[in-house]
C-alpha cells in the first residue's frame, strides 16, 4: 500500500486505476482532489457503485466513447459496505481486465484492514495502486505538515507545535491548516491563530447553533475577535460555507463532504435547515456579502457585528 503523503508528494499519476481504501474522510478528499490536479486537459466523471444492480451494464456503457469535449473520463467507483461478497469480487474482476485508458478510482472507506487485505487485495490487479487514506503515525502527520505548511511557518518548531496541539485529531488539524492559507498575510505567527482554546475549537460555532446555544455562540465569537482580530476573515469563509450547507440541504443534497462537513456533524446543518425558509437563507447571504466588504474595507461597518447578526439569524432570533 502506498502512505497517502508519499503520493500527495508523487509526480506524475503511476496507475490508471487508483484505490482510496481507510477511514479518513478528508484525507480521502484530499487526495482524490489531487488526483485531478496531476491530469492534464479536460476530463469527464462518471460515478458509479459498486453495489448497484446495474452496475456490470453501468461500468461497460461508462467505457464505450468518451465525449467529444474531453480527452478522458474519471470513473469513480464507490463501495460503502463493510463487508464483501462474491458478487461484489466478481465486478471487481471486471474492472481489472478493463483495458480503456479512463482513470478509474475505487473508494472502500469501510473495511477492515484484515477484511480488505483478505478479500480485495488478492483480486486487485498489478496495475492498481492502492492508497491507505489513514493517519497512524506522528510521523504521518509531520509528512503532512511539511508539505503543507505555508513557507513562511514550516520549522520544525512550530510543525511540532502544532503535533502536540492536535493530539492525532487529524481532521481538525487539516480543516485549520487550510483555513490557515486563507489568512496567511495577515498572520505573523501560527500562535496568532491556535494559541487560544477559543480559537481552537472554532469549529464548533454550528454545532452551538444547532443545539440553540446562542450564548455560547456569541462567546465564541467574542472570544475570537478578543484573542485574534485576523480571526474574523476565518469567520466568514465558515459562515459562508455553512450557509452553503444549508442551501445544498434545502436543495435536497444530503452530501456535504464536498464542503468538509462530514456525517457526524450534518444533524446540526439539518435541524437547522428545517427551521429556516430559503427567504431568510438570501437575507443571510446578503448580510454575509457585506460582511466580505466590510473586511475588504468597502464599507465602515463592522464585520464582527454582523457577524453576530448572521449568527442570530441562523439561531432565528432576529
């Protein structure tokens, strides 16, 4: 199996059929978000799962011709179940012996290392590159955090900083690293931005307004603009990504990884979602406009106020 940053760090893609196979949602993201970038012209995406009925007749129309506007296809195969069976091995085999040039990438984020080694591994082809989209190692996270930190903070000083500070809890780890590089300008110091609890946990601002704690949620802003006033263009990129969220829900799309949100965090977004009128939703995102323009310095209002006036809007205080 190939370490996930050893292929985050690999040039040119090695194999036409890929396999994300671990429990780490945003690493699998991630890498499946790096695999397009290291394909060159246009491309089109088919999805497909592996537990469909028609899933043999859906794979083989997938690979007739590809499209007149793309030079390629990325087929990509997902299999939720956590166990096999011989059906499922059996469309496996047929995968294997595709011979078009697609890129085809298989996703099996639940199984057992035991159960995918036993069943999957012996299926898989030569050609398969398999990635174990997991975190297990310190080590694993340094590899992280030296590819990924911004020039100007990646030291080994704040690289083991930031190692003690997350204690392993990878996906809160890179959901702040990349809200880092939103902000980077306006930061001196990593300090700056995880020095304080408050600002730590600043990912729990939804989960407070689904749970209808609005006091704690204006303390957590407060807290944030007391600690590390550059904090407020981080409040912003979240609120507008969680009114997202929202809009996608009353659309009726449940998905929200796309948005980093992930399965254990979509009953706030919901009990949200169902309290709010897509009328209130647009008066949101106009206040979230001028709170952009506020910190651009368009307008003299204050952004952490209206801050505070979305977070109430969301709680349907005001």
């Amino acid at each position: 199996m190939t370490n996930p940053f050893e292929f985050l760090n690999q040039g040119e893609l090695k194999a036409k059929q890929i396999v994300l196979f671990g429990d780490e949602p945003s690493l699998i993201f991630k890498i499946k978000k790096n695999i397009k970038s290291k394909i060159s012209g246009d491309f089109e995406k088919i999805k497909l799962d592996l537990e469909n009925s028609d899933f043999e007749s859906d794979f083989q129309a997938a690979n007739l011709s590809n499209s007149l506007f793309s030079e390629q296809k990325i087929i990509e195969i997902a299999f939720n179940k956590n166990r096999t069976s011989k059906e499922i091995l059996s469309r496996l085999n047929l995968i294997n012996e595709n011979s078009s040039e697609n890129l085809i990438i298989i996703e099996v984020p639940n199984l057992t290392e035991k159960t995918f080694k036993k069943d999957f591994s012996p299926v898989l082809s030569e050609k398969s590159q398999i990635i174990h989209c997991a975190v297990n190692t310190k080590n694993d996270i340094k590899n992280y955090l030296t590819n990924c930190l911004p020039q100007k903070f990646n030291s080994s000083k704040n690289i083991d900083f930031l190692i003690g500070l997350y204690e392993g809890n990878f996906q809160s780890l890179q959901n702040d690293i990349e809200h880092t590089l939103l902000i980077e300008d306006d930061l001196d110091s990593l300090e700056d931005l995880f020095f304080d609890n408050s600002i730590q946990n600043n990912f729990k601002l939804f989960e407070l307004i689904g749970k209808d704690d609005l006091t704690g949620v204006l303390s957590l802003l407060r807290s944030m603009k007391r600690n590390d006033k550059n904090s407020v263009a981080l409040v912003l990129w979240i609120l507008a990504r969680d009114c997202r969220a929202l809009i996608e829900l009353k659309n009726g799309n449940s998905n929200l990884k796309p948005l980093r949100i992930w399965d254990n965090q979509i009953i706030y977004y919901q009990e949200v979602a169902k309290n709010l009128s897509h009328q209130s939703i647009s008066k949101i995102v106009m206040l979230l406009d001028s709170m952009d323009k506020s910190i651009k310095g368009v307008n003299n209002n204050d952004p952490w106020i209206i801050a505070e006036e979305i977070v109430m809007k969301l709680s349907k205080r005001s």
